[in-house]
C-alpha cells in the first residue's frame, strides 16, 4: 500500500510559511538556557494534585544507572523478582518520566511480572543536553534505540525472563528502532500509540517540507516554529483535545514538573522532528524490520491528534511477520491519562502477549 500527499495550493502556502518561520529562527541569536518559574500558588496546587492523584512507585522498587555511550547515564528502575516469567521493560513517550506510571508498574507486579521502566536520553533521569537539558537530547532516533537496547541487555543477562518492550508513543518508536538495529533477547513487543509519523498541526506537505529544511540547514537543535522550554499549564480544557478528560490524570505531568525543575522536558527542535521523520520513513518504508520474528501487538489511538496511524498501520500489515493491531477508537493519544474504559484494553492486551510468551 502505498500514500501520496497531493500539494495544493493550501499546502504550499503553510510550506512557505514554515520556509519564512525556519528564516526567521535561524537568524535570531540562541538564548541561555533559563528555566520556567513558577508560583508558589502553583507550586501548592502541584503538592495537593499530586498527594492526591499520583500512584505511588511499588514498594521494592529500586532506581539504577548504566553509563551510556561515555555521554552520561541511562536511569532505569525496577520491582519484583529477577527471575519472574515474564518482565515487562516500560519505556515512557516524548517528555514524560517513569514515576508517572506507576499504576500501570502496580498492574503487572500484580500478575507475578518483574517490571523494569526506563528513562531515554534527554527525560526524566538520563543524560541531557548540556546546552538546554529541556531539548531533545538528539535527533539521531538510533540513539534512542541503542538506550533501549542497553538495557535489554542489562536484564537478559540477569535471568531467563521472558521480555517484554513496551513503549508508548516516542517510547514505541524508539523499541522499533532498538530491534531494527540490534540482536535483541526479547518475546515480544507492545508499542502503544508509535510516533512514526507525527501529526504538527498542519498539512503533511507543509510538515515534510519543514522536516527536509530542518535537515538540510544548521537549524539543527533550536526549537521548532511554536516550541520553548517547558512551562506549567493547568488549562484542563487544552490538554483534553490530547490526553482525555480525566481531571485527576491530565495534569500529572505538569504538577510534577513545576515541583522538580531537574525532570523537565519543553518542546521539539527541528533536528528531532527530522529525525523522527526520516526514522519512521526507514522503519515502514524500508526493510529494517523484515527480519524481527517475535510477536508484535500495535495498540492505536481512534482520536490521536498528536501522530499519524497511517505508517504503523502499513508497518503490521506489510512489514512485520506477526504483528496484530488493536484500535480503541475513544481513546487519545495519551492512553496512560485515559479512562478505564481505555486503559483495561492496553493492559488487557499485554496481559493476553504475556500469557502467550510462557505458555508452552
């Protein structure tokens, strides 16, 4: 199956426009990093929400490093017995960290699984960049598969536990492009909501075009058209047109944030938008995967505004040898922040791969 992009006039304007904006950020003088302040106000509302809604990590969870690449650290944590059946690696998306999932953790401790969640370079607590630790540490996505990869490694060598890569949107990029590229000891894999292709706001030409000047210029690490260093919004109503309506889940990221400056993350740059473009292209349209074996179960959003579906479609039906997709039609991008009603089927889903992977 192959996708054309028809430009029309329309397209070609916003393609002039992100031309003009490109200019114009190229030209301006990089600032010094300066993180966001915040109220004390908001430093208080963030305590109570998070007193109130933030699940706590299981109580044998423990926090590791590896050195990564004589670049830093990859910081990984982890909870249950190194010899379960099953161990589920969890990789969060773009911006989050792993101390936001910890009901998800709680929900496979409670099957008898070790469950192991990592950060990826440039979140939560692996190595940054030195110039703006809230950019994208790069736009190289290999790196981020070979993170991925390290860990792995790290916890087939502890046991024969059967692993399972879960990554949820950059996350699930980045475990497609960790078994792309490396001989990985796994039994399955599980990317939720995979930005192989993401959605920017305006027609696909518009944004192609951008990603091909963004790559071919010393745009480089600046921040993209409409992007900046984090800061905190409690605007429930925004953020529902992408992570749900769950008032007691849509803003954990932000809380948590405004109190550890330490764990930001802002928005794109133009090399990571690039190179998430060029990785996704080479992961569908290429034959990266054509030899990955183990089952794949892609879980899709019906109303993602963040991503595209179109190339993880095409990725299960041509280019995986066993790969089934689950669409939940009501759910958003943000699948962790969802309702019940949308969190049961993902978890349900690798609960059914789980099985599968240890019964004889």
């Amino acid at each position: 199956m192959e996708i054309r992009t028809k430009i029309g006039r329309g397209d070609a304007l916003w393609a002039l426009v992100v031309v003009m904006l490109v200019v114009i950020v190229v030209v301006a003088r990089p600032k010094p990093y300066t993180p966001s302040t915040v109220t004390a106000a908001d430093e208080q509302k963030a305590t109570d929400y998070l007193d109130a809604n933030l699940a706590p990590l299981p109580d044998d969870w423990t926090f590791e490093t590896l050195d990564f690449a004589d670049e830093g650290v990859i910081r990984f944590g982890s909870a249950g017995p190194v010899d379960a059946p099953v161990t589920i690696l969890y990789i969060p998306g773009f911006t989050s960290t792993v101390e936001l999932y910890a009901d998800f953790y709680a929900h496979w401790r409670a099957q008898g699984y070790r469950v192991v969640a990592m950060d990826l370079p440039g979140q939560g607590g692996s190595v940054r960049r030195r110039d703006n630790p809230e950019k994208p540490y790069t736009g190289r996505f290999q790196q981020y598969g070979n993170a991925v990869d390290l860990v792995t490694d790290h916890i087939a060598a502890q046991s024969d536990s059967q692993i399972i890569l879960v990554g949820e949107s950059m996350g699930g990029h980045a475990v497609l492009r960790a078994a792309a590229d490396h001989e990985m000891d796994i039994a399955g894999i599980v990317p939720l909501v995979p930005a192989l292709e993401a959605n920017p706001g305006m027609p696909r030409a518009a944004a192609k075009a951008y990603a091909w000047f963004a790559n071919h210029t010393r745009l480089g690490n600046r921040y993209a058209p409409g992007q900046r260093n984090w800061h905190v919004n409690w605007d429930s109503e925004e953020k529902s047109q992408w992570c749900g309506d769950r008032e007691d889940r849509i803003h954990l990221r932000d809380a948590f944030y405004t109190l550890h400056t330490e764990y930001r993350v802002g928005g794109v740059t133009a090399k990571w938008f690039s190179g998430l473009e060029r990785s996704g292209r080479d992961l569908t349209d290429g034959a990266a995967l054509d030899d990955l074996s183990v089952p794949v179960r892609m879980i899709l959003a019906g109303q993602d505004n963040v991503v595209f579906n179109d190339r993880s479609l095409r990725l299960c039906s041509d280019g995986l040898a066993d790969c089934e997709v689950v669409t939940i039609e009501a759910a958003s991008h943000c699948l962790g922040f969802e309702d019940d009603a949308v969190r049961l089927p993902v978890l349900a889903s690798i609960d059914e791969l789980a099985v599968s992977v240890i019964t004889p």
